[in-house]
C-alpha cells in the first residue's frame, strides 16, 4: 500500500483538531475580549498542526483513533501556540512574523500576548482534565504532557537556547538543546496519541525511538531553512537565527553536513517503524515530510 502524502494527512485531520479546539477555546464576545481574541489569532492563524498530526498518527499506529485522541491532540497543539506566542516575545527571539502574519504582541501588544500564552498553557492541561475521560488515562496524558512542556523539557530548552547565543558549543551540546526545546514536546504529541489508545510497553519505546529521531530532525531542517528558505515561504524572517548568533547545525556542521544528518535521522525513524508494518505508513509520511519541507 502506498504511503500517505503529508498534505492528505493534515486535510485528515486538521479539521479534526480544529473542531476540538474551536470547543475548547473561550469565544470573543464576552468580557476579556482581547485575550480572546489573542488566543484564537495565535491558535486559527495557519498552522501545519504538525504535532496534532503526529498524534493520530501514532494512535493510527496502535490502535482506532478515539475521543482521547482528540483532546490529546488539542492540548498538544495549546501548548505549541503558547510556546511560539512566549518564543517571538522582544525577551526571547523579538520575531515580528510567525506563520506569514504579525505574531501576537505585535498584532496584539506584549502584555496581551504574555498573557494569551499563559492562558493557553492553562487550558491545556484544564482540556485533558475536564474531559470525559477515564481518570487514570487524564492522568497519565496529563503527566506526559506537564513533563515534556516543562522545566525538564521544552521550558529547560528554552532557557539553554538562551543561554547558548554567542557560544560555540559541540554537537552533544547542541543537541541537548534541541531534545528538549523541540524535540520534547514532539515526543510527547507522539506517546499521548500511542497512550490514548492503549500502546503497551514496547510500542511506547518504539515509538520514543521515533519521536527521538524526527524531533532532531525537525530542528536540524529549520536550521537549514534558515539559511536557504524564503521569507514569505517559510513564514518567518529568513536569516532570523544568524542574526542572533545563535549556534545551528548549519553553523556547526556545514550546509551539506546538516543535511546528511536530516537524512540519518530520517532513517533512523523509519527503522523505529519496522514493527508497525503499514500501521505505521503516516508516521512515515510524517519523517518523510519533516527532512523535505520548504517551510
């Protein structure tokens, strides 16, 4: 069977998601309008939902794709928008596009935008909890979620990234950062779709072998892009990272190095995939997107 194409997923399941987080969210014609209305620009503003995506693959992968499959995807994708809003603030990377159009302090102002992205970080984990889920499996997606969003995860990566601008660092150093600030909560899209459904013990492991691979894999592509892209394709200012001096794999490695290890680490996902047979072929779809995409 041939393997899905990466946009016929996102059309799958993107209006999937949609549709979850359209319910989760506050609407804007209520008291506190602003920060409404900052939250769903920030949410509904274009996104890929690639790590929405990566969880119903990985329930695909497992098992049928259920209603905890969907709030898992929803509070995934909160925290991603919460961590781009906080990510494009002047105290951080100072972006003034994301995704093609004004970022949130921008469009809205920087308090505002502080605020939205505490709001969603909020209702993530308010989402999992107040859904009509058993309390053990709430629980556990909760836990997975909290870890890989947090000061030993995406938050650590964060900081570290901070920290490392101006430094020449290794490759064990850099991607120390990039486990955490990308690849975490990639993982963790990942195991809370696998959970959802039921994954045991080694499907979890394979599927952390994955999540691993493609996680580094994501960051190692945005780095080349950020040499190569387009403004206007990739959304973002080209060129946003060197100005910076923030340590790349391109900057580490070379242009061509880079993307030999994008495709070392394309294959080490497929290898993680092999006991999935065709369960396994979004998740493919999936790599096979993250080391060609053009934004």
């Amino acid at each position: 069977m041939p393997s899905p194409h990466f946009s016929d997923l996102v059309a799958q399941y993107k209006t999937r998601v949609d549709n979850e987080l359209d319910r989760a969210l506050p609407g804007t014609g209520v008291l506190g309008a602003p920060l409404y209305e900052a939250i769903r620009y920030s949410v509904f503003n274009g996104g890929k939902r690639i790590r929405p995506v990566l969880t119903y693959a990985a329930a695909r992968a497992v098992g049928e794709i259920n209603d905890a499959t969907d709030c898992a995807a929803a509070a995934v994708e909160m925290i991603h928008a919460y961590s781009l809003i906080h990510d494009d603030l002047p105290a951080m990377d100072d972006d003034d596009l994301r995704r093609g159009k004004p970022t949130c302090h921008i469009a809205f102002d920087e308090a505002t935008a502080i605020l939205a992205g505490d709001a969603l970080q909020t209702l993530a984990f308010e989402h999992l909890l107040s859904a009509p889920l058993a309390p053990q499996l709430a629980l556990q997606l909760l836990k997975i979620l909290c870890k890989a969003a947090g000061p030993s995860g995406m938050v650590l990566g964060q900081a570290l990234d901070i920290d490392a601008v101006g430094q020449t660092l290794d490759l064990r150093e850099l991607e120390h950062i990039h486990r955490n600030k990308t690849g975490a909560m990639i993982n963790a899209s990942i195991l809370m779709g696998a959970v959802s459904v039921g994954a045991d013990r080694d499907q979890q492991a394979a599927l952390q072998r994955y999540g691993d691979a493609i996680g580094l894999a994501f960051q190692v592509r945005d780095d080349i892009l950020d040499v190569t892209g387009n403004t206007d394709v990739i959304g973002k200012r080209q060129g946003a990272d060197v100005a910076l001096n923030k340590p790349t794999y391109v900057a580490l490695m070379g242009l061509e190095g880079a993307r030999e290890k994008a495709l070392s680490l394309h294959r080490e996902a497929l290898s993680a995939l092999e006991s999935f047979g065709e369960r396994g072929d979004q998740l493919r779809a999936i790599a096979d997107y993250i080391v060609n995409r053009e934004h």
